[in-house]
C-alpha cells in the first residue's frame, strides 16, 4: 500500500514545518466559513471584506482623503508591534524559555519612555531614537531579570513572569490614574508628536494617513534576529541549549549567562514592541490593563514554527484578520468579534502542530506497515 496524496503532500519532518502552519490556516478558514454559513452569511465575501478592511483591496468607496494606501499604512502601523512580540517570544523558545511576559515588559517600556521622552520638549531627531533605545532597556531588564532568577535559583520562567506582570500591571496603573491621567480618556495624557513613531494624519499626495516608522524597525530586526540563528555562534548556544542544557555545559557552553542573554534580547525586542505601539501606533497607555499583543505572540510565533521568515508571515496574517474585522462587520452584517473567532482558530490550529505531525507519522507508518505485510503474504 503507497502513501496517500496527503501523507506525500505533508512531505518529511522538514517539510512539514511549512505544510502543518498552512494546513492549521486552512483548517481554521475552513471552521470560520462554518460559522458564516451557521449565521446566513456568504464566507467569500467574509474574506474578501478582510482583505478590503486591511488595504489588501480596494474598498468600494472611501471617505475624503483616504484611499486602499492609508487603509494599508494603518495596517503596516498595528502590524509593528505584532511582529516584534512575536520575535521576542522567539528568541527565547530558541533557548527552551517561555517569555510569558511580553505584554508585561511592552507596558513598563511604554511608561517609562513616555515619562522620560513623551512628555518632553525634545526635537524628534532626538526624541525618536530615545523612545527606541529606553525602551529597549527597560524590556531587556525586566526580562534578564527573569533570566537570572532562572539560572540563579531555578525559578520557572513563567511563574516569575506571570508574577512581575501583575507587579507591572498595576503599578504603570497607579502612576498614570495618580500623575498622568487624561481627565476625558481616562487613559494616560497623549505624547508629544515629535517622541511619537508614527506620522499621525500626514498629508501625502491628497491623502491623510499614518506612516508607521517602527516597520523599518522591525523588519531589520527580522534580519538580524534570523542572522543571529542561522549564523552566529551565540544563536547555536542557544538552540543548544534549548535542546538540551546538561549537554550544553558538558560542552563547555556558559548555561547560566546565555539564559540572562537570551531573555534580555527578547525582552529587548518586547520594549520595542511596546514602544511602537503606546508611542506608536496607539499614542497612550490604557490602565489596568496587559494588551493582548503579548500573548497572541506566543501563538503567532509557533504558528510560525519560531521562525523569523515564518514569523513574518504568521504575524502579518494576523494582524490583517484583527484590521479587516471592523470593515468586515459592517459589510457582511455581524459582530466584530467573530474576526476574534477566527485569530482564535487559526492560534488554536497552530497549538496543535505537534499533534498533526504524530497523525502524519502514524499514518506514515501503517503505510510502511501494510507495504511490508503485503510483500510477506506474496512472497
């Protein structure tokens, strides 16, 4: 008995860490057309409608001076921090750690860089790059922190940074009720326009539109990040020692310095994710309250298989689901939130990669198995 066509579509393990994120997103279209067609709703026009929303495709009209290009750099401006969360949350699965706080580091980077820069008369020549390097100090120290808790005294990541998320959470929130509360938004005082990394309401050839400065940003720190993989010494430590630390320091690889490395490179990359969202793409700070960004990331980056290429398109693909719903909404004539359901579905296919990839070596397998027992019986 051959292999079926899916079993040879899926291909080897190597293979299979493209096909198993494109069958998780397959898959999860597929639910979500379920539920259009459950509520009386054409699923192609669903779709097409996410796409119209994100500036993937034109609208079928738009208000003054906005086109498919500003509904496209509104997207490029969400897709900023999205893209950075979910580098971080890669960078430290690369040594086996689970930053579970990335929302937590983006908050007290975005606090602090507004305190320092946001609310000061510095030209945006100097502003600009401030916010950047400020909050990816204060990223890179919140997470070496739970690095060095981890080598110290072996405390699980998680647990201290579930904790120091909560610590973060509601002290950002004490400080912007208590010292910088707007009294209409409640929400923390709007930054100056010169500290902020987006071009709010910039008129360019008759239209208005946002240009997310912070893309430039993030996509260098894609090279660099699958440079530091694929090519630096300092990457294959830490893929050692996330495959397996007692070899990595019979091997004579520093564990205990490489573990506060890696987490304060990905807590890094988590500041500049909040930078560019509360100074970026947002322009304040929501008390009470850890974004999602930080833990859709997780999600986003095993959908792309930790992978910064992968990444780069998981994340994207995201991001166009959450932009396209509000246009979707009012198109095709339901809630919001079922633009959620589907983010939810395809993060909830991703999760359960490593499962699709048993199914498929099983039934590998019992092809291998019914191959070998037909040659017996013939022979």
């Amino acid at each position: 008995m051959k292999e079926n066509w899916f079993l040879k579509l899926m291909g080897d393990s190597k293979r299979q860490k493209i096909t198993i994120p494109i069958l998780a997103i397959l898959l999860s279209l597929l639910a979500g057309a379920v539920v259009y067609l459950v509520l009386g709703k054409n699923p192609i026009t669903a779709y097409l409608s996410y796409l119209q929303g994100s500036g993937l495709l034109p609208k079928l009209n738009y208000a003054a001076r906005k086109s498919m290009f500003t509904d496209l750099m509104s997207l490029l401006n969400a897709w900023t921090p999205m893209l950075f969360a979910s580098l971080s949350v890669a960078v430290a699965m690369r040594s086996g750690l689970f930053n579970i706080g990335v929302s937590g580091q983006m908050m007290l980077a975005g606090l602090i860089s507004t305190v320092t820069v946001g609310y000061s008369a510095l030209p945006a020549p100097i502003a600009k790059p401030l916010v950047v390097v400020i909050s990816m100090v204060v990223g890179a120290a919140v997470a070496a922190l739970i690095g060095f808790l981890k080598y110290k005294w072996n405390i699980n990541e998680v647990v201290s940074a579930i904790m120091l998320n909560y610590i973060v959470r509601y002290s950002v929130s004490f400080c912007i009720k208590r010292f910088m509360a707007d009294p209409v938004s409640r929400q923390s005082r709007a930054i100056t326009a010169a500290s902020r990394l987006s071009l709010m309401d910039t008129e360019v050839g008759g239209l208005k539109m946002d240009i997310p400065l912070g893309i430039i940003l993030a996509l260098i720190a894609v090279v660099l990040v699958k440079f530091l993989f694929d090519k630096m010494r300092l990457g294959f430590e830490f893929r050692t020692i996330g495959s397996n630390p007692r070899a990595a320091m019979y091997a004579g690889i520093n564990v205990g310095r490489n573990l506060v490395v890696t987490m304060a490179l990905s807590g890094a990359l988590a500041g500049l994710a909040g930078a560019t969202y509360f100074l970026g793409y947002y322009g304040s700070i929501q008390p009470d309250t850890l974004i999602s960004t930080g833990f859709d990331a997780i999600a986003v980056s095993i959908l792309g298989n930790s992978s910064p290429v992968g990444i780069l398109l998981s994340s994207f693909l995201i991001t166009v689901i959450d932009k396209g719903s509000t246009y979707m909404s009012s198109t095709v004539g339901v809630r919001q939130e079922i633009g959620s359901l589907i983010t939810g579905l395809i993060l909830l296919f991703a999760a359960c990669g490593a499962f699709f990839s048993y199914l498929i070596e099983r039934g590998r397998q019992k092809a291998a198995d019914a191959t070998s027992t037909g040659k017996e019986e013939r022979v």
